[in-house]
C-alpha cells in the first residue's frame, strides 16, 4: 500500500493496482482519441483519392495514396495497442490467461 495527500491534505492509502487500473483506463481513454483522430483523417484521404485522382497529378496522387497507406497502418497499430490495454486492464495482477480476472464464485461468509 502506498499513501499520498488528497485534496483537504489529510492522509490517504491507495493500492497499487487501483493506480495501474487507473492508469490504463487514462491511456485506453487518449489511444480512442488518438483511433478517432486517424479515422477521420483516413476517411477524408480516401475521400479526396476518389475524387481527384483523375485530375491530380500522379505525384499528387501516390502521395495520397502513400498518407492513407500509412494512417491506416497507425489506425491498425493503435487498434491493436488498444486491444492489450483492455486485456491489461481484465488481468490488472498478470493472471493466467486462462483463468478468470475475478472469483466468479459467490462470496461466503
């Protein structure tokens, strides 16, 4: 257990994991603006090719292809970087994959 001030400066524990989960939940949070971000930008790519590649110059037009090749690439990264943080946040103590994050038996007293 760690312990730190919170706002009024009393005194107060925290766990470890609590901030990990903390954390992850933060960074899943910036990686969908991030997901957002590129999307449109790959949608607004795609959108331009379709329109102007018959009167852009080819330069033009392998350069926009090359952009949306690579946008795309970081839409599929940034999915991907997503994805195992959402497997992190289930598994905050590293536990077996083939186990479940939580006791799915009732609690007795």
């Amino acid at each position: 257990r760690s312990f730190g001030l919170d706002f009024k400066g009393r005194i107060c524990y925290f766990d470890r994991a609590m901030a990990k989960i903390d954390r992850l939940k933060e960074e899943i949070g910036w990686l969908k603006l991030v997901f957002g971000l590129l999307i449109a930008i790959d949608v607004s790519l795609v959108g331009w090719l379709a329109q102007n590649y018959a009167s852009s110059s080819w330069a033009l037009v392998v350069a926009g292809v090359i952009a949306t090749a690579v946008v795309t690439l970081g839409v599929v990264r940034i999915n991907r970087i997503a994805y195992h943080r959402i497997k992190e946040l289930r598994r905050p103590n590293g536990l077996d994959s083939n186990r479940p994050a939580l006791d799915s038996r009732p609690h007795r007293p």
